[in-house]
C-alpha cells in the first residue's frame, strides 16, 4: 500500500472534485482518494503492484484535469492565477463594451459587431469551461461548468441566429457576462484560498536554503538537500539552524520561538539538541546533523498542515454528495421551466430561453461545495500558526463535541521528570546545608532523582563537594564518607538497615507520601538529619485547564500506570472527575472504548508509545509534540508547544469552525431556495418581469460564493492566543 499527494490543475469547484473522485476510485489499484478543489490536491492509497502513478495521472488527464506529484511546500498558485489573470482582462476588455452596445447603442451592423466581440469571449475566456463540461460529460457526470457552458451557448447561439438567419432579439451581454463574472469569482476565490494556505507559506519561508557544512577538511556552502545525516554543520550568530541535530561544539543562544512559543531564548552546549529553522542568536555552533530534509520536525509540521487541508470532514463529504445530486436536478428543472414557459403557458421563445439560462446560471452551487473546505482551512491554517497541528477537519468537526477528555498522567499532565519540592529540616542543620550534603552523595548517582538533587543545588549556586568514598547500594540509597563522617541518603528500609532511628520522621514522612511525593532521608554522623522529596511536578497551568475544562461541561479522566497512591495525589492536586492507576497500554483503550459505548465522545492526551492504543480508539487523539513518533502519529491533533492550555484553545477553535460551516452551509441553501424559483418566473404573474437576467444571476452566484469565502475568513478575528487569557 502507498500514499502519494497530486497537485491538480483546472479544478474550479466542488464538482470538479467529484468528477477526478469518481474516475480514481473507479481505477484498479486505486483503493481510497480523496480530491480538494480548494486546496487543488488529492491523497491518494493505491496498490502499486496493480497501478502505477503514470496510470492513475493518466486517468486524471483523461477525465480533464492536470495533475502532477506534490512536492511538499510547493504551495504557490501564481502561475494559474496570472493565467487566469490574463484571460479575464481579454474577457473583461471586450464584455464592457458588448454591454454598452446591447444595452444602450442602436445602429446598423450592430449585431455583427456584437458577435465579432462576444466570440472571443465565449470561446477563448470561456474555453476552460467548455474542457471541463467536455471531461464531465465523459464520466457520465454533470458538473457547475456543464451548468455554464449550457446557458453561455444557448445564449450565444440563439443570438447568432436571430443575427443572421432569424428575426428576433439578441442577448450577446447574458453570454458574455456570465462567463466575465463567472471567472472573476473563481479568482477572486483562487486568491482568497491562498490566502487560507499562509501559514504553509511562511512555515516554508522558515527553511535555510543553504548550509555550511564541513568536507574535506574546510566549510563548504552547499544546497539543503545536499546536507546528510552525520554531516558537521557550522552555524553562526544570527544564522538559522539548517538540520535537527546535536551541538558537539560550542556555546549560544538559540531562539525556538517558531517551535515552543517562548520568546526567551534557550542556552545551548555541547550535547544539546537543536531544531532545524530556530535562530543561532550569539555564539557559533557546531552541529552533528541528526535529521535532515523531509524528516526535520519542521518538515513533518509542514507535512502535516499540507495533508490535513487536503482531508475532508464527514461534513464536508455530505455537502460534496449533495452537490452532486444538485446540477442534474438543476439541469432538469430549467428544461422542465423552459417547456412550461414555451409551450405550456405561451410565452414566446426569447421569453423561455431567458428563464432557462438564467435558472442554470443562478443555480451554480459553487458556494455549497465551499461552505465546508474554506472554514476547515482557515481553522487548520489558524491552529498551524499557534502550535496546533490538527489532522484534518474530522478532528475540527468532532472536537467541539468532545463530552470526556482523558489525560495520561506523566510527561502529559506532570513533566516527566522528577523535582526537589521539599527539605525538611530536622537538626541544627538549615535546609541549605542537607540540600547540600545530599547534592554530594548524589553528584556520583545517574538515577533521576540524584539528578533532580542536584540541578536544585547548581540552581540555588551551591558549590557541590567531593565525598571521599562512595557507594550506591541498589534499592535502597547511597552511602559516602565525608569530612571524616559517614553520610547517608536513601529509603526507610536503608535506615532501619543501618540502625538509623526515624521513628520521630514517620509524621512528616506520611504527610509527603499522602501527597505522592517519594521521601529520601537524609543522615549523618549516625543520625536523621533532614528529608529531601522529590516528585514528577505539574505542568505549568494544569490547574487552570482543568477548571476551565469544567466550567466548559467536560468530564476529566486522569489515567496512569503508576500506583493508586501517586495518581490519588495528582488526582486530589487537580480535582478530577476520576483517577485510573496501574492501567496498562490495552488497558487505556480498554477503557476509551468503555466510555464511548456509554455514549461519550472522547478525547485523549498522551504522549508515549503506551499511549498510542487510546490515541487511536479516542474520537480525537491529542499528542504532545515531545511524545513518541508513535504517539504522534496517532494523535489527530499536535500540540507543538506543549502548552496544556491549548487543548482549551483547540475546543474552542472547533466550536467556532463548527459555527461558520453551519452558517456557510445555511447562507447558500436558503440564497439557492430563494434564487432559483424567481428564475424560473414565479413572481412574473405578479409583477410581469422575470426579476433577474442572466447577467444579474452571475453576479449574484458570484457575490454568494464571496460571501461565504468572506465568513469563513472571519474566523481569522477568533484570537486564539488570547482565549481565556492565555498569553
């Protein structure tokens, strides 16, 4: 099985879509694709021992379109749009003057002049539409340019008959008009999704083209992609870093802001790790390049917002149905107004003509197909730009109906790695000083938690000393020599071991316990001195979220595979629904999908390859950006810069998007209930005029599909960073 992403050209509505989907999935080999005209891309999964991408190109060719490999971060649509350009100041340059000579002129030879004008017009601006009815019509399918191609040439060709063979009126400006106003809308739409696809732009304008690399002994300046794992870069102040990789020599500031959100910028040193397109702002960095190219984490964010704006929504997969239905219904009402109209009622063929070409003009159901892709990329292009890789617009479409969000504790809820959060003082000794005699027992330990020991003592600028002897006895703790003097650091059982007495501990050791702290006791010279505690602390903002999550109306699962004590603490901590302790990776679906058989939408939070299972099964999976790749895979939404607070801020973009799809979805059903029957004449008995001409019905299609652009953009005024006060 592979998955391959095709850039498509001359795709001008939903309908196109439809057509190049149904000859794809109609294709051998071919066995799931998915087509955007918004985005001008399909994913597609086929079988390549069956169908090669010579075949399934050629197919796309054969239903009328173009269509080429994606490569990934080729967004730009400059090319078709001054194409597009081109041809509308042919079409516009001649349609003014049609519509001043049909409208207002009267002179002899002025129906030749017309159809020397309009022809241009309607065979070289409107040729696009004539190709792509002429495809549709192959694939047995009706599509909006089958709607336009019909009227155009109906109102065309009558015009040229009454011109030269029968004696009747003229309307070379419908014809003209419509394909004028048609293709400045499809700009003008082409435009505003270029607008929609930014955030692709800019992630892409990220990227050094250059990098200095060492070879042969020398820097050497040579492409990007000639850069390759294991290769020694060279990074100077001001410079972006070009590759992932480690820092073997030197010392600097880097900004990760693109990456973390923070605007401070982070010290790096030999054995750090650094992330391709952050900014080297001091010193010069040597790097080992770890990850170059499409395995760059800017690379996979790039991927991800590429892919995700070529999905599609349940909803969005509705709205395509229904437009599909659409045009042939369409097509069959305007034939059935034009008999009623002509031979039914009597009205004399201009009169019928007329209604025909403006019901097949009014009716083009461009703003239903992009009521949902337009919001979706908006929403998805917002989330890009603020740390929120979304997977498509299913997860946009079910997130702000999430009932349950289950968190995994550690590394998701907690840090994920464990801190000095207490020293008890028991003696004469301050807690400066047991701080620092445990820091020196646990300078030699490479046990998490010595480490945690003595990051808090550097922190606090204490000077760390040497102990004369060590030894670490596994299970227990660690025992030294220092000034002359045994010293000791370890559990309960290591002190009763060496006959240390902690009885008058024991309330202050329950006390750190209860909170799911692990206590180490700290003695010297024989005797208790002191307790140090460590924990894996909370994440900055844990509390808030989860308050906010309540007052939002959701239930709140915390589940871990650590013991009931620790997860009753951080459970107490956080004041959650319910705590799941010693639950393992099965478990965690287990359980997801228990919540969802009781009729839950769920969410969950993770971040380790344990995780991936309820990631999966959840109705949205939301991984931190430090997780697994695993894990991230199976997360439908990334959270880039780890900040918990934008689970709240995904919810609520949701909810938005939600919001301007239905409204989008509502705006174009009622202007098509309402357009259509004045059309086709209903209120002619009434105030005997067809109220709209076929030029009237293309600007108002027109200024429908704007409008609904237009709302769509104006989710770009939902300031995420600021939801609930979060910046």
């Amino acid at each position: 099985m592979k998955k391959i992403f095709l850039k498509v050209d001359g795709m001008e509505c939903a309908d196109c879509a439809v057509t190049i989907e149904k000859a794809l999935t109609n294709t051998r080999g071919v066995l799931n694709a998915s087509v955007n005209f918004v985005t001008g891309k399909a994913i597609l999964e086929y079988d390549p021992k069956t169908v090669d991408i010579r075949e399934i190109l050629k197919v796309i060719e054969n239903a009328g379109y173009m269509a080429e490999e994606f490569k990934q971060g080729d967004a730009t649509e400059d090319r078709k749009i001054k194409g597009e350009m081109r041809l509308l100041v042919l079409s516009f340059s001649l349609t003014v003057p049609i519509l001043i000579i049909e409208l207002f002129l009267e002179f002899i030879g002025k129906n030749f002049l017309l159809f020397v004008l309009t022809t241009p017009v309607q065979f070289i601006a409107g040729y696009p539409f004539y190709k792509r009815a002429y495809s549709a019509l192959k694939n047995r399918n009706a599509t909006v340019d089958t709607l336009v191609v019909l009227s155009t040439s109906a109102a065309y060709f009558y015009s040229v008959a009454a011109s030269f063979f029968i004696s009747g009126p003229t309307f070379y400006e419908a014809s003209a008009s419509v394909i004028t106003t048609i293709s400045l809308g499809e700009l003008l739409e082409r435009i505003s999704y270029g607008k929609t696809g930014a955030a692709i732009q800019r992630l892409v304008g990220l990227q050094p083209q250059t990098a200095r690399v060492i070879r042969e002994g020398g820097e050497a300046e040579v492409p990007i992609g000639h850069v390759r794992v294991g290769d020694i870069v060279i990074v100077r102040p001001g410079e972006r870093i070009p590759v992932d990789g480690t820092v073997i020599g030197g010392h600097s500031a880097v900004d990760e802001s693109m990456v973390t959100g923070e605007s401070m910028p982070v010290d790096k040193k030999e054995g750090d790790m650094v992330i391709g397109a952050t900014i080297n702002k001091s010193g010069v960095l040597k790097i080992k390049a770890t990850r170059v190219g499409k395995d760059t984490l800017l690379a996979q964010i790039i991927k991800i917002v590429e892919e995700t704006q070529s999905s599609k929504a349940p909803v969005q997969r509705i709205a395509d149905r229904v437009v599909s239905y659409f045009v042939p219904l369409v097509l069959f009402s305007a034939f059935i107004a034009f008999i009623v109209w002509h031979f039914w009622l009597n009205s004399t063929l201009l009169f019928a003509l007329t209604v025909f070409v403006t019901m097949l003009v009014v009716a083009c159901p461009c703003a239903l197909g992009i009521a949902v892709p337009t919001a979706i990329m908006v929403a998805i292009g917002m989330g890009a730009e603020h740390g929120i890789l979304i997977k498509g617009g299913e997860a946009l479409e079910i997130g702000g109906k999430v009932t349950t969000i289950v968190f995994d504790k550690t590394a998701t809820l907690t840090k994920g790695e464990p801190e000095l959060t207490d020293i008890v003082t028991l003696s004469e000794y301050d807690g400066k000083e047991i701080l620092k005699l445990a820091a020196a027992l646990e300078k030699y330990s490479e046990h998490p938690i010595g480490k945690a020991v003595v990051r808090r003592a550097e922190g606090k600028g204490i000077e760390i000393p040497d102990v004369e002897t060590f030894e670490e006895i596994i299970g227990y703790g660690l025992k030294a020599k220092y000034d002359g003097k045994n010293i000791m650091l370890g559990n309960r059982e290591f002190m009763l071991k060496e006959r240390i007495e902690i009885q008058h501990l024991e309330e202050e050791l329950r006390k750190l316990e209860e909170q799911g702290k692990t206590s180490m006791i700290l003695a010297f010279n024989g005797r208790a001195v002191g307790i140090i505690a460590v924990t894996d602390v909370l994440r900055e903002h844990v509390r808030e979220v989860v308050e906010w999550l309540h007052r939002m109306g959701k239930e709140i699962i915390m589940m871990t595979g650590d013991n009931e004590r620790v997860a009753n603490a951080v459970a107490k901590q956080l004041n959650v629904d319910r705590a799941l302790a010693q639950i393992l990776p099965w478990g965690k679906a287990k359980e997801i999908k228990r919540l969802q058989k009781e009729g839950k939408i769920v969410a969950m939070v993770g971040d380790g390859i344990n995780d991936a299972p309820a990631l999966t099964q959840a109705n949205v999976g939301i991984a931190m950006s430090s997780g697994t790749d695993i894990a991230k895979e199976s997360g439908k939404v990334i959270l880039v810069k780890e900040d918990i607070r934008d689970i709240v801020c995904f919810i609520e973009l949701s909810r938005k998007t939600m919001s301007k799809i239905k409204q989008n979805l509502l705006f174009a059903f009622i202007y098509n209930v309402i357009a259509i029957p004045i059309a086709a004449g209903v209120l002619y008995p009434l105030l005997h005029t067809l109220i709209l001409s076929p030029m009237l019905a293309a600007v108002a299609m027109t200024l429908s599909d704007v409008s609904v652009i237009g709302n769509s953009l104006l989710l770009k005024r939902l300031d995420i960073g600021k939801i609930h006060g979060k910046y």
